[in-house]
C-alpha cells in the first residue's frame, strides 16, 4: 500500500473527509450505483463523503482494491461497506 492510500484509508477510518478530500485530484470523479450523474470535483465528492459519514453508523474499509502510479500522482480504489443502523435511539 502507497503512502498516500494509507493516509485516504486512514482518513476514511477515522471519519476525517476534509483530510481524505485533501487527498484527492481536484478532478476526481465518484460515481454511484444509485445515481445518473457522476459527481465530479473534490468539493462534491468531500460532500458526499460527510454525507455518507453522517448517514451511515457504522461503516468500514473493507479491502483495498488496487494501487497505480499515473505521472506524479497515486490512484488508489478502496471498498467500503456502509450499513445503515436500524436501532432506534
């Protein structure tokens, strides 16, 4: 694992999205199985990761899925599984 893909996943793990989306591309793109439209930029991605961090209870990492060098920058893919708490507090 790349220095930087375990700072993203360290990020992630600990709820941090303004410190994972500091990590990211300015161009990076998320796309999500449940919406048309891919999100595009660091901004809306960092939104959707607090999102997510506020929706979910528990969640975790899960594997990582692959690393690669393009030019200057790494690029890493991590599986994350969200489950949806149904507790009622």
């Amino acid at each position: 694992m790349t220095d930087l893909s375990h700072r993203f996943r360290s990020a992630l793990e600990t709820r941090d999205s303004a410190a994972a989306a500091a990590l990211m591309a300015d161009g990076v793109v998320f796309r999500s199985p449940v919406v048309f439209k891919p999100y595009v930029g660091r901004d809306a991605v960092g939104e959707i990761m607090t999102a997510v961090f506020r929706v979910f209870d528990d969640w975790r990492c899960v594997r990582e899925l692959g690393t690669s060098a393009r030019s200057k920058a790494a690029t890493s893919s991590t599986s994350m599984r969200a489950v949806r708490s149904t507790s009622s507090t």
